[in-house]
C-alpha cells in the first residue's frame, strides 16, 4: 500500500526493530522477583533472540535476497568507478557477511542491549541523584571493574564452547552450525565482559595499567581495521574472563591467607 511518494508497508516494518528494542529496554528496567540486572538483560536478549530468529534466518536464506544484495552491490561498485575486475569477490563478500549475520545476531542483539542498558543507567545515575556522594556511589555499581559472571554460568558456557568444537569438527552446517556459533558467542561475550572488567580494575590500581587505558581506543582501531587482532582480542578477553574462575585477579592477597 502506497500513498504517493510514502511507502506505508516499508514505514511500518522499519519502525518494528526500534520499537522492540524499546520494548525490550522496558522490560529490561522492570523489577522481575529476586533478577539481577544481568540476567534479565540475557532472558529479554534470548526473547528478542527468539523473535527475531525466524525473520533473519527466512531472509539470508532467501536466494532472490541474496540476488538482490549481489546487484546492489555490484551496481553501486561501478556507479562508483571501481573497475569490474575488482568485482570478483562481490559473490564470497556477500557469502560471508550472510554467514556472520546468521551466526552471531543473539550475541549482537545481548551486546545492544547490555551496553544501551550500562549508558543508560550511568545517564540516569548522573542526572536524577539528588547528591554528589549519592550519584557516586550508583556510578561505582555501574563500573566494568565490579562485573562478575556467576559462577553457575561456567559448565553452560564449556558445554557450549565443545557443542560449537563437535560441530566444527564434524563439519555440520545449517541450523547447528548457527545455534553453536550463536551460543558459543554469546557465553564467551560474558566473560569478554569480565576481561574488560578485570583490566578496569586492574588499571585504577596500577599505574602501568592506567597508562595501557590510555591506548585503549588506538586498540579498539586497531581490532576493527585489522582482522588478526579482532580474532586475537576475541579469544584473549574470554579466556582472562573464565580464568578468574581458578585465578582471582582482583583478589590475589585474599587468595594467598
């Protein structure tokens, strides 16, 4: 249904994604009985997950999308002037970036959420205390350095991390390739979490490591241009996570009474 120039069809589906994100924003802030922050952030995230499943596994199944993706592609490369030479790895860029999708939405929709939540509420800290020693104290609950994954989550997150090395190993593809990916890393985006919050800690307490803080955004280039380092700090932060489990970092005089 069109009215002129306005497409109603293509406004109506374009305005479902923001109002879900909204919804499930709402639902996130919601006192649900004895749920700490965290997991209601994972419950709305594997509801939204759910959701949206269906959606995006129809549409990057859809050969005549997949078609269409092709030809914009290339039509906007040479609109532009890049030769048609350069156009040979259009069909394996679009490949791989359909696989990406189908693979790690639940883990970008958790990490939406989990970040819009953290800005959100060190916006709402900052604004609506009444008091500086008030707004203070809800900002420190808030820091990365005070985040930590129950231990209840550690044989979860194994079970999926060998669910996903099963399925690699014996080469499945389809729905059990995308269901262990997506689990695989959506538990790993947990303990990358916990990384990042042992180096918060570690870089208020030790000046080297405030100096490392520092460099942070030059990494976070540097992840994002280089595709070694990103699978690099992937791998790295999980792992500094799930080992605090045997290691406390941030505790190692009370580990050693």
């Amino acid at each position: 249904m069109s009215i002129g120039a306005f497409d109603l069809g293509l406004c109506l589906a374009s305005s479902v994604p923001p109002l879900l994100l909204l919804g499930a924003m709402g639902l996130i802030n919601q006192r649900l009985g004895r749920l700490g922050a965290g997991t209601r952030i994972l419950l709305v995230s594997a509801i939204l997950s759910l959701a949206a499943a269906p959606f995006i596994l129809s549409t990057t199944a859809d050969k005549v999308f997949v078609e269409s993706m092709k030809a914009y592609v290339t039509s906007a490369a040479e609109s532009s002037g890049i030769d048609s030479g350069s156009l040979n790895g259009v069909d394996e860029a679009i490949g791989s970036s359909i696989r990406t999708v189908s693979s790690a939405f639940v883990p970008l929709i958790f990490w939406m959420l989990g970040f819009s939540w953290l800005y959100g509420s060190r916006m709402a800290a900052r604004s609506l205390t009444k008091t500086p020693e008030e707004r203070n104290a809800r900002i420190a609950k808030l820091k990365l350095g005070k985040y930590k994954v129950p231990q209840v989550a550690l044989w979860p997150t194994l079970a999926t991390w060998i669910f996903l090395f099963v399925v690699l190993a014996a080469k499945l593809g389809g729905l059990a390739s995308i269901l262990a990916w997506n689990l695989a890393l959506c538990s790993a985006l947990l303990y990358a979490v916990q990384g990042l919050g042992i180096m918060g800690f570690l870089s208020e307490r030790y000046p080297l490591a405030r100096f490392l803080r520092l460099l942070a955004p030059l990494v976070v280039i540097l992840i994002i241009l280089n595709s070694t380092i990103g699978a690099i700090t992937l791998i790295v932060l999980p792992m500094l996570g799930i080992t605090e489990v045997w290691f406390p970092y941030r505790n190692f005089k009370g580990a050693l009474k």
